[in-house]
C-alpha cells in the first residue's frame, strides 16, 4: 500500500519496477560501490569523470557526459539519482531505462494519463520545471517537465525518504 496520499493504492508493483533500474539500485549503496555498479552497468563512461557540488548540506556527484546526478549523504552513502534529458543542465542525455514505463518522450499529459494522480505536483524552482511526485513506500519518484514546447521530460531523479536497507527489494547478487 502507499505510504502517503491515496491510501487504496496499490504500490508493490511500481515498487518492484522502481528497485530493478540500475541507477535506482544503487540507492543505499557507499558512493564509490554505487559509482563503480553504474560504471560496471554502461550507464557511466568515465567513474572519475563527474563534478562535485555541495548541495543542501550534502554532496552531488554531475556525470555530464553520461546525465545522472548521484546525491550523496555525509556518510558517503547515495541518497538520491536523476537522469537528465539532453541539455538539461548541460548534459548529454541519460541512456538508461527510466522507470515506471516513461520515456524522454513523456509529457506532461501523457505522464498523467500513464501514472495517475501524483502525490504531489507543482512548480520546482530550482529545476525550472513543472513537477510530478509520487511517493513509493521509502522513494519518491520526481518527473520534472520543460515550460517549453509540449513539457516533455527533462529530469527524472528518485530519492529516499529515510535512509533504509534495500536487501529484499534487491534482486539477488547472482541475478544481476
């Protein structure tokens, strides 16, 4: 069941679909672990490769030439992911699954139609764009939508609500 919001929803699949994109995986994992998952699974072309920033009293790590921002708490420990769109925040455009059956080619329409009533939506100041959020037991999943054109996706990002193991919610080491 959902943890917020509409109580008689059914969350376990979206859940489950969240858990099994590489990028999300590495929710919990240490920083350099994560990073190296992700170098291991394609979607990071270059592990030294990234710009490091302080953001909200914790760490971001920008792989530019790849789109993924991995935020990092103070324990080293991977807190939140985005994927960008090419040429949000400079970027070449994430080429990793999206969750939850989006694509780069997502509206805002269509991301309603597809995922239904968000949690929460809004304007996000700091992403210049018009937000989704829907919260998933522990993770929220954020669509960030361009105020250009037909407000396709430009950020995707996935962030834990508290800090928790993932054990059961992983696959297996072996079925990776």
């Amino acid at each position: 069941m959902s943890s917020y919001g509409d109580d008689s929803r059914d969350d376990t699949a979206r859940l489950h679909a969240l858990r099994t994109v590489a990028l999300v995986q590495t929710l919990g994992m240490h920083k350099d672990e994560g990073i190296a998952f992700l170098a291991r699974s394609g979607l990071i072309s270059d592990p030294k490769g990234c710009n490091e920033r302080d953001y909200r009293g914790r760490k971001q790590y920008y792989f530019r030439a790849d789109g993924i921002v991995v935020g990092v708490d103070v324990n080293g420990r991977i807190m939140s992911v985005e994927g960008h769109a090419k040429g949000s925040r400079s970027s070449d455009q994430f080429r990793g699954e999206i969750p939850l059956g989006v694509t780069w080619n997502t509206t805002l329409k269509s991301a309603l139609q597809t995922l239904d009533t968000p949690d929460d939506r809004g304007y996000v100041q700091s992403d210049e764009a018009y937000g989704l959020a829907y919260r998933i037991e522990n993770l929220t999943f954020s669509l960030m939508f361009s105020y250009e054109g037909e407000y396709k996706l430009k950020v995707w990002r996935v962030h834990e609500n508290w800090a928790t193991k993932y054990s059961s919610l992983q696959q297996p080491e072996h079925d990776k």
